[in-house]
C-alpha cells in the first residue's frame, strides 16, 4: 500500500494488516508511519470491556488518533451496535483504516484525515478516546469542548517518567503540577493526570466524574464521565488536593488545600479513581490474555480503597527491616481492625487507612 511493507496480526477478534517494522516493548519510537504497539492490547482491552459495560446501544465513539484502526475495529466488533469512527492527520493511516475496516468487515461511520484538533472542533461524539504517542496535553482542550453532556473521554499518557517525577520540571511545564519521585509515583502520577483532566474540562464550563483509571506497563489510563454547567464545574474543583509526604519517615497523606511547607505534589485528584457500578460490571472476554483478567480483578478489589499506598520494598528501607511476605503484613493490618487490600499500582504494595504508628507496628509484628 503506497509502498508500505505490510504484515498481517491479529489482536482481540480483529485481524489487521499494520507496518512490517520491528517492534519491542514499551513506548516504541516514532517512525512516522501508522504506528502499532502491540504492548497496548490490554489497555485497547480495558476500553472494549468499559464500552460493555457501559451498554449504550448506539453510542458514537471516536478513535481520535486512529494509526492503524486496531482500537476503533476492535470496538466494531467486539461492542456490537457502537458507532465507530477514527481519525488520524496520517493519509497513510486513514487509508489503512479502511483497508483494515473492509478486511474484517465493519463499517466506520466517518474515517477523518486531519488534526484531531480540527476535527473536533465542528465534530462532536458521545466518546472520544486520545491515545497519543507522549502526552495528550495538545488535545484536552479541544476534547473537552466537543464532548457532549453525558458523554465519556478516554485519556492515556505515556510520559510516565514525567508524571511520576523524574523529571520534575518537566511535569511542572506540561501539567502545571509538582510531582513525587516516591513508591507510590505511579498513583499519584495517574491523580496528576486526572487533576489535568479536571481543570481542563472546568475551562469549558464541565466536570468530570473518573469511572476507571489505572496505571499500566508504561502509560497511565484515565476514562471520565462528562457533565456540563458551570456550578458542576466549580464544584470538581473541591476534588482536587495535594499530596504531603514526610521524606524522613515515609509517612504521606492528602490534603485539599497547600501545605505550608514540606514535600508535596499537586494540585492532582484527591477523590476516587473508579466508578463502583461500572468497575463491577467488566467481565473478560474469552480471547483476553490473562494481564487483562488480573488487571480487572485488581480494580474490583480497588473500588473504595484508600487512596495512596506503600510498598512493602519501600517500607523495608524505611524501617531497616526484612520485607515480611505481603499476605503477611495485610492479615497483620487486617487483624489491629484496618482496611488492607493489594494494589495493581505495584506487586508488593498495599493500600490501608491505618495511621502511620499503626502501619510501622503492623509491620514489625508481620
């Protein structure tokens, strides 16, 4: 096709004709063509099983940064009776799109070649899924504006090194909020991101409602709910906060208002992360690999827990002590009357409401 050397894939029920280039994982590099990153199946996965779940026969979805089509496809086939379209500035990625939509046999309602900045803003959907290549930043703006009330955005990021505070600055620039290069960065990395989210929509008089987030491999997964008026709007701002960290116990915490003085990072989501009726609601498909049926039984377990967590590596060099098997320091918590539950963030993290003292004694009788 126009001298693109093709292979063949299957991903999800879609096969898919994509560029012939090597591929690892990861990010990838940008190479100018339509780019495919078979790393991202469970996170194309995440949002096939949220569509399910949503059940709103008829809903029209936008694959806002097409490449090959392998999301939009997917959602054509495996969420019968949802409207698809993509959109991709690529000519080479619309026209694979096409090829690849004849090729499985699903209609796309509109297959866009331009900005999705330019097509968003005289095109509205009810969702309207960015998956960029870095940050989306570029493109919360024009999203915002165009989705309607009642609709839903899909937000991934792969400049986790950012987020999570590896370079500060940079994530300052981008996000115009501190983050902490701690444990826990992934969540509140993932927080920072939302709270972006949040004051975005605020600019066009609309309020966010998360419904499912996660941070995996290397990017980090927002899905919102829309709602539109401006008291809904000033109202989301009471969600956001900062997050206070004590670097010489370990010791973190949340606050809705600037800290005076010490480490933080913010101003990022304080609120929850995931949506209880819809989270309850994802059921793994039968051709889904097993990353995607742990990560969502992950998420169940998560709904309502305790904002920020610890790892039990972290807490080790803290408190210059032997690691105890995490089973062991969660019957331990569980058993002084506190909620423990395990973390997708990290496999030896944990999330509780105990205070300090009580997690420091919790953990020494691990």
């Amino acid at each position: 096709m126009n001298g693109l050397q093709l292979c063949e894939i299957r991903e999800g029920l879609a096969r898919l004709l994509v560029p012939n280039v090597p591929r690892g994982k990861g990010p990838g590099k940008y190479t100018g063509l339509p780019f495919y990153n078979p790393s991202m199946e469970k996170n194309r996965d995440m949002t096939v099983l949220l569509l399910r779940a949503l059940d709103r026969t008829g809903i029209s979805f936008l694959d806002g940064l097409s490449a090959t089509g392998v999301l939009g496809i997917r959602v054509a086939l495996e969420v019968p009776g949802t409207r698809v379209s993509c959109n991709d500035w690529n000519s080479d990625a619309s026209r694979l799109d096409l090829k690849n939509a004849e090729m499985n046999g699903v209609k796309l309602e509109i297959v866009a070649n331009e900005k999705l900045q330019a097509h968003l803003s005289k095109t509205s959907y009810e969702f309207i899924d960015i998956d960029p290549f870095g940050t989306p930043l570029p493109f919360l703006d024009v999203a915002f504006q165009a989705v309607p009330k009642g609709g839903f955005i899909g937000i991934t990021a792969t400049d986790t090194a950012v987020l999570c505070g590896a370079q500060a600055n940079a994530c300052f620039r981008r996000y115009e909020a501190r983050p902490l290069h701690i444990d826990c960065c992934k969540e509140i990395g993932l927080r920072i991101l939302i709270g972006c989210c949040a004051r975005a929509a605020a600019r066009h008089d609309k309020a966010i409602i998360p419904i499912l987030s996660f941070s995996a491999d290397h990017y980090m997964r927002a899905i919102m709910a829309v709602d539109i008026g401006a008291k809904k709007a000033d109202e989301t701002f009471r969600h956001l906060g900062y997050v206070i960290y004590d670097s010489e116990t370990g010791e973190r915490s949340l606050s809705r208002s600037i800290p005076a003085a010490g480490n933080l990072a913010g101003p990022l989501w304080a609120d929850g992360l995931l949506d209880m009726k819809t989270v309850s609601r994802l059921k793994p498909l039968q051709h889904m690999r097993h990353g995607t049926s742990q990560l969502v039984e992950h998420l169940k377990a998560e709904v309502g827990a305790p904002s920020l967590f610890y790892d039990s590596d972290f807490l080790s060099k803290m408190l210059r002590k032997s690691p105890p098997k995490l089973p062991r320091l969660i019957d331990s918590l569980r058993s002084a009357g506190f909620v423990a539950i395990r973390t997708h963030f990290s496999p030896e993290g944990v999330k509780t409401d105990a205070p300090w003292a009580a997690l420091v004694e919790a953990y020494a009788n691990a």
